[in-house]
C-alpha cells in the first residue's frame, strides 16, 4: 500500500476529505519522525513500538575494488511489531 492509497481509504473510512487524510497522515509520521530524532521510542497499543537503535562500526570489503572500508556507527529505526498485530497476519 502506498501513501496515496492510504490517503483514499482514510478518507473514505472516515469521511473525509482526501486533503485533510493526508494532512492527518502528515502530522503522524511527522510527529513520529521528531520523537524517534530525539532518542524516545514510540507505542502504538495493538500495533506496535518504534524505537532507535544503535548500529556498531564495522569493516567491510567493497566488491568492485576488494578494498576493505570501515562503514562508522549509526543510529537506525527499528520497529517491533504487537503480539496482536502478528496474530492478525498469521
């Protein structure tokens, strides 16, 4: 599913506008994106949590060259999806 498609069935579930869906979509990952930047994580009850989590530094060999490169630590998001959410899929 895309963003637009997200957008349309918000929209119609809710019976609204498709600007306004897409505004409420916006202000949500926008919301989530600012609270993951600062290190907090994020608990959806009955979806799921995003959190940040911490990469190590690592050497690598880079296959075109065979030259080994240090890739440096980084910071990436994670998700953790709820217990009811992995049921749903199975």
């Amino acid at each position: 599913m895309t963003k637009a498609e997200l957008v349309v069935a918000m929209a119609k579930s809710t019976g609204s506008t498709k600007a306004s869906a897409e505004r409420a979509i916006d202000a949500f990952l926008a919301a989530v994106r600012d609270s993951l930047r600062r290190g907090h994580r994020v608990t959806i009850s009955g979806f799921g949590t995003f959190q940040v989590a911490r990469r190590q530094a690592r050497m690598t060999i880079n296959p075109r060259t065979g030259n080994s490169m240090r890739i440096p630590p980084a910071r990436v998001p994670r998700f953790k999806p709820s217990k009811s959410l992995k049921s749903a899929i199975r």
